[in-house]
C-alpha cells in the first residue's frame, strides 16, 4: 500500500515525517501517562476489598481524586499541539522567507493549510482521547465498585 502525501500539510522545507513522529508520539506518551487512572483504581479495589475481608469497613474514593492528574499529558500534548502551529506559522518569516512564494499561490489558505493542519488535528485528537479515556476508566471504576458495593466480593 502506498504512503499518503503528507508534504502538502507541513510548511515548506519541514519533513512531514518528523511532525507526524511529533504529533503521535505525544498521544502515545499522553495514553502511557493517564494508565495512571486504571492503576489507581485497581489498588484502591484491592485496598478495599482487603478492608472488607478483615471485618474493617471500606470507604471507596471518589472517581474525581483517583483521576486528578491522569489526562494531564493530553492537556499538555495539546498545549504542545498549538505550540507547533506557531513555529510552523513563523518559520516561513525566518530565512528564504517562504511566506513570499506562499502569496503568489492562488489558494489564499495555502500557508495556513500547511501550518495549522497536522498541529491541528493533534489537538482534536489528544481533547477526543482524552474524553473517551476518561468515559472508559469511570466505567471501569463504576463496574468494580458496583461489584464490591453489592457484595460480590
């Protein structure tokens, strides 16, 4: 299968490669940072179901404190994101200064395709990762405390 033409979304004379590189691997480092959500979860299962094995009474924490900082590398990717608009933006005012050729193009849109494009659709994906993350580890910690609410320990 033949790659897609990812030089046309980057500003000229950048690599498309190295800012694809750049976009997916700040989602893969962001996805690494919130398994810090499902790991806290699971101990705190465990934390209570050791509670009700020895006779103490268990008091799960709320969803909202396990969670407090486990999307935070999404927020940051995004940040990131938009960060990369701007120097893909300004380089073309460095150097050869690019932006005279992009003005003679007949799409007008033509520079801000080619700098805001990749950066932006990093930032949709890290704000849609992260809202399906957080839906799937609430379910997470809402089956297992359901379970461990209605005694099925």
């Amino acid at each position: 299968m033949k790659k897609p033409d990812l030089s046309r979304l980057v500003p000229l004379g950048a690599q498309a490669e190295k800012q694809v590189a750049a976009v997916s691997g700040s989602m893969i480092l962001a996805f690494i940072w919130s398994l810090r959500i499902p790991v806290a979860v699971a101990r705190e299962y465990y934390l209570c179901t050791e509670r009700i094995k020895i006779g103490a009474g268990a008091v799960m924490e709320e969803y909202s404190s396990l969670s407090s900082d486990g999307l935070y590398g999404f927020y940051i990717a995004a940040g990131l994101m938009a960060l990369l608009a701007v120097w893909n933006y300004a380089t073309h005012f460095m150097g050869t200064r690019a932006d005279y050729f992009m003005r003679r193009l007949s799409s007008k849109w033509e520079l801000h395709r080619r700098c805001f494009t990749l950066p932006g659709v990093g930032i949709a994906l890290s704000l849609i990762l992260s809202v399906l993350l957080d839906l799937a580890y609430k379910a997470i910690y809402t089956s297992l405390f359901d379970k461990l609410a209605s005694g099925l320990i």
